[in-house]
C-alpha cells in the first residue's frame, strides 16, 4: 500500500527522483558519489542559485500551460510517496493528472493504496540552446536522466504514464510522453538497491568516476587516516600525472611559439 507522507524533512533518508539520475551516471551536475556524500550526511546540498529559483517559480506556469493544452485536472501535493515494496524508493511528483473534475474524489489515493490520477506530469525549464538534447514532442525522447525520473515515479505509484511538459526559453512549449517500461524499472530499482545497501547503509562510497569525485573523496579522510588505494586508483593517478605533464609540456611550446613567432 502506497504511503502519502512528508519525507522533505530529512532528504538522508531516502533516494528521491532526482538522485536516480546521478546514480546512473545520467547527470550533468551530479554524480554517484554526490549522492553517497548527501545520503551518508557528510555533506548538506541545499542549492539555492538565481536557476534553481527560477525554476521553481516557472513550474507554476509550465503546469498550467500544460492544462490549458490538455484540458486536463492537475493536483499539486508536497509529500512524497513511498514505494510499497521498497521503502529507500521516495517521488515527489510535480503534479497529479485527472482527465477531468469528477475523477477527483477528495484524495490522491484509493482506499486499496491505489493512485487515483489518470498519470502523472514533471515540470522542465530548459535553455533553447539545449534542445537538441530532446527529440520530437509527443514522444519519449527526453534527456536521459530525466527518462528514469518518471520511471521512479510510474514504478512508485504504478502507474502507467508519465508526461513531460518543458518549456524552452519564453517561446516554445512541448508535451512529451513517457510511458512504464517494466523491464528497465527493474534495471533501475537493481542498480537503485544496490547503491542503498552497497554503499549508503554499508558506509562505502560508490567508485569515483571524475576527478571532482577523487577530491570530494580524499577531502573528507579523517586527518592522520590512512587509506590505500587499489590498483584500478593507481592507474588513474598515475594517466593523471602523465597527462597533467602533457599538458604542461605543451602550454610551454605554445608559450614559446606565441613569444617567438616564424619568421615571415
């Protein structure tokens, strides 16, 4: 049976529809070991920055457009819905969508657990400039991590569609539609599970896969600890090292062809 509680208090506790994204490797802004950061509370993410805001506030629009166009019932509500069977497994939907007035009953949920809503919507803002990251509105060509988003939510609620309304810039507004896929829900709750239980409840960072990932890491080493690195940590210091020489022997013969130029 779903559970319609207020999990915004402590974030820590769970993973959300936008941390599955990052634990994928399908986030431009976060990865994997963010997330361990965040759920194992070595460090607290409360962004707030001039398009964060922004995109809070334009949510309210993008919401009623979408209405308009569709002509659709939309319910808002703050607390998060937790899996049935997988209690790590948290959403917190944007907007719950009814075909029209008289579906909604006076609650979200059916007195089985069910969801009552037709499916479900999830509010973008994106830059023009990015629009080649989307395919042709309609369909479920939308960023990746934005994909397994609404699979969170559509595996969460059971349900089985999820739109996506987006709007780029102030002048182009599209509808997307992503609809369950079973077999790459159980993929994702997979690799889901075993984060929570691999990394957050056993304490142990996921592998790093950037270099910001290696300084949050070996940042946070209680001082005086010692930690050794395996052979697959070796190898990567030792391309940095090789590749930091690279680079700085060939800002030198750029350097000294910029103050020493050809003959004419």
């Amino acid at each position: 049976m779903l559970n319609n509680q207020d999990f915004t208090a402590n974030r820590s506790k769970y993973l959300g529809g936008s941390d599955i994204g990052a634990i994928l490797g399908f986030s431009k802004y976060r990865s994997a070991v963010d997330v361990w950061l965040e759920k194992t509370g070595r460090i607290i993410n409360e962004v707030d920055n001039l398009p964060v805001r922004f995109g809070s506030f334009a949510e309210e629009f993008v919401a009623s457009e979408y209405a308009a166009q569709t002509k659709n019932v939309l319910v808002h509500s703050q607390a998060g819905v937790i899996h049935p069977q997988y209690p790590f497994m948290v959403g917190h939907i944007d907007r719950y969508v009814f075909e029209a007035v008289n579906d909604i009953d006076g609650s979200l949920f059916n007195s089985d657990g069910s969801c009552a809503a037709s499916h479900l919507l999830e509010c973008k803002t994106a830059s023009p400039f990015n629009q080649s990251e989307w395919g042709e509105l309609g369909t479920d060509e939308v960023p990746m991590s934005y994909l397994v988003q609404c699979l969170w939510y559509l595996a969460i609620t059971n349900l089985e569609r999820c739109d996506v309304a987006v709007l780029f810039g102030n002048s182009d507004f599209r509808i997307y539609e992503v609809h369950r896929d079973t077999e790459l829900e159980e993929l994702i709750i997979t690799k889901a599970a075993n984060f929570w239980q691999d990394h957050v409840l056993a304490d142990t960072p996921p592998p790093a896969q950037c270099e910001s990932d290696y300084q949050h890491l070996f940042n946070r080493v209680d001082p005086g600890k010692v930690v050794e690195a395996d052979s697959h940590i070796c190898e990567l210091s030792r391309k940095l090292q090789l590749l930091n020489g690279e680079i700085k022997s060939k800002e030198l013969e750029i350097s000294q062809i910029k103050g020493n130029p050809p003959a004419g």
